[in-house]
C-alpha cells in the first residue's frame, strides 16, 4: 500500500496548488503508477483489464488505462484495499426495489480535497482567503442520507467554506419552503457572498413553490447559483434554460452565474462550468488538473472529434478504479467539454431525478 499512499501524497499536495496547469508528465507518472496499484490489489478489475489483454507492463499511456463502465459498480465491489478497512460507503441513487452501485472508502481525503479545491475554484472564485459563504443548499443533510455523495459533498464545503448561517433545507422529505424563504429574504439584505447550491429538481420544486406563492427575491449581484443532476426529472421534463430563467425572475441570480456541476458518486472529483472562472468566455465543463477526460466512438472506443461517450480518469480514485466508462455522451470544447445526453437506451440516473422522487409526493 506504501505506493498508493505516496500517490495521494502528491495528489493532496497538487490539490493545495493555486495555480491549475495540465502538467501532462505528473498526470501520465501518477496514472500509470495508480493503475499498477489497481491492477495488483483489485481483483476483479485485473480480470477485467486481462481479458482486454491490457497489464501494467504494457501500457505506454494512461489513454489506454482501461475503463471500467459505472454500471459495473452495481453488480461487483471494485476495491483496491481489503474490503474490511472500509470507512464509508456511497452508493448511487434508486429506489428500495433497484440495485444500486456503491463505492467504498478507506479514506475521504483525496475526495474531500478534490472537492474542495473544485468548488473554491469554480462556485467561490472571488471567495478571498479565509472568507466563507452563506451556502443554501436543496438537498437532504449528510446525517439524513449517509450514503449520498452530494450530501457528504455539501456537508463538508458548509463545513469548510460556509458561515454559521449555511444550511440544509431537504428534511423528512419535504422541502422546508418556510425557513428557506426566510432565509432566503435575510440573504438578500446581508452582506455576506450567498451561494443557492442543489439538484436541478430541487430547484424546479423551489421555483414551483415560490410561484405559488407568489415570492421573488433580488439576491446580491455576487450571488450565485449551483445546480446538478439533470433536467430530466420523474414528475416532468425542464429545460436548463427554462429553469435557469426561473432563477434569474425568482432569485434574481442571472443564467451567467448559475453554475450546472457534472459528476458521479463513481468518480472521486467533479467538473463544472466555466461561467464564473472565465465569464467572458463560452460556457464549457472544466476539468481538475488531476482527472483527464476523453470523448470516445461508443463502439471502438477510439477518440473522435465528434459527439461520442465520456470517459473519466480521475487521480482521486485511488481506492477503487481511476478510469470510468461513462454512458453520457459528450463533445469537446477547447480545453474543456460538454455534456450532451446519454446513450441510446441508457437508464435514467442521477441525484436530481432522486430528489424529484423524492418530493413529488410531499407537500411543501
């Protein structure tokens, strides 16, 4: 294990960088070194990459570190350490009846410092040292839902980034629409930077309410929004614009700061839009300088310019896999990328249709 602790010791170190480059030759040393880790210690993922004819000894580039699909998370455990060590578990979205992937943890640094290090970049990036925001977030608490990702995401950026007055308003399955309007009324007249942060849904319940309602409030022009996990929901379909003009009427956040989060309970790190790192520039996914990210043929899994599936590589997956084959498709753009669906026949997933599930059926 003395050579996966060294790799997350440059990888937690490369996390503290204040300055983001590609560096393509640490980036390749560690990926190789990680995927000869994986390889040794995870069984099944050693069988995989060996009917693919693929081994440590022969692979010249990390572009050809195989990757795994995320729906293998839901029929084997892929751990690289002995499963007994395990501290945490996450495990996708469904429901009591659907099988569900998991990823288990040994340790939550490297994915609370890839966390960190994203979200200050690019949903605080005019947070000056030491600073915090007020972070309202749609989304049931870490302590509500232990094996959510994005709850144990939110808990620790309240926790490392937000005031006093951060919260959670997803309880019990409703959403606290009274405490969050409150709330919401004394961000607008506090000077503190406010952040509107949860699943694309939650906010669709959010607008819903406050239409009813008949509320809307004019939040500080540094507010910005955070929102993830899709548009496609069970109660009904939402375009991204739709719901980002919502924004714009009822909280006075404009589209050009809301902020559209990609990322997986799989996948130890997260990408997110540009708008607000680079707000004069076309709005595009940006990548951790620790993850890579490939558009591929679906078929041959060769690298196309065209609209192809996503695949990850992700340094901060050093307990299970790093290389992940997505069923989303994607396009490249610049130095980033963009989501553009799924795959043909690709079932529906993701936090945000969870949240809708969750909420359809409970009065606000």
């Amino acid at each position: 294990m003395n050579a996966r602790r060294e790799i997350e010791r440059e990888l937690l170190a490369w996390t503290r960088e204040p300055g983001w480059h590609a560096d393509e030759d640490r980036f390749q040393r560690l990926a190789l070194a990680l995927f000869a880790h994986q390889f040794e210690h995870c069984e099944p993922y050693r069988r995989f990459c060996q009917g693919r004819g693929y081994t440590p000894d022969r692979l010249d580039s990390w572009r050809e570190i195989p990757a795994v699909p995320t729906g293998a998370f839901k029929q084997m455990e892929l751990v690289s350490f002995p499963r007994e060590r395990t501290r945490h578990t996450f495990r996708t979205s469904g429901t009591s009846t659907s099988q569900r992937g998991a990823l288990h943890l040994d340790t939550l640094l490297p994915y609370e410092a890839s966390l960190l290090a994203s979200f200050r970049r690019f949903v605080l990036p005019d947070l000056v040292k030491g600073d915090r925001a007020r972070l309202l977030v749609l989304a049931p608490s870490a302590s509500e839902l232990p094996d959510s990702s994005l709850s144990h995401m939110f808990a620790v950026v309240i926790r490392e980034l937000g005031t006093p007055e951060s919260s959670f308003y997803l309880e019990r399955e409703r959403l606290d629409a009274d405490r969050l309007l409150a709330d919401l009324e004394a961000a607008a007249a506090g000077a503190a930077p406010v952040a509107v942060c949860g699943t694309a849904f939650a906010f669709v319940h959010l607008m819903d309410e406050m239409s009813r309602r008949g509320v809307s409030f004019a939040l500080p022009e540094s507010a910005r929004a955070m929102e993830t996990g899709g548009f496609k929901g069970r109660s009904r379909r939402v375009t991204n614009s739709e719901l980002y003009d919502q924004i714009e009427a009822r909280l006075g956040i404009p589209a050009a700061r809301v902020v559209n989060q990609y990322g997986m309970t799989e996948l130890g790190s997260q990408f997110y839009d540009s708008v607000l790192r680079h707000p004069d520039e076309p709005r595009r996914k940006l990548a951790p300088p620790w993850t890579r990210v490939r558009i591929v043929d679906p078929e041959t899994g060769k690298t196309t310019s065209g609209d192809g599936s996503i695949r990850l590589f992700d340094l901060a997956n050093t307990g299970s896999v790093l290389a992940l084959h997505t069923a989303d498709l994607g396009r490249v753009a610049s130095d980033g990328f963009h989501v553009i669906g799924r795959e043909p026949g690709a079932e529906a997933r993701g936090c945000s249709i969870a949240v809708d599930e969750f909420l359809a059926g409970s009065p606000a």
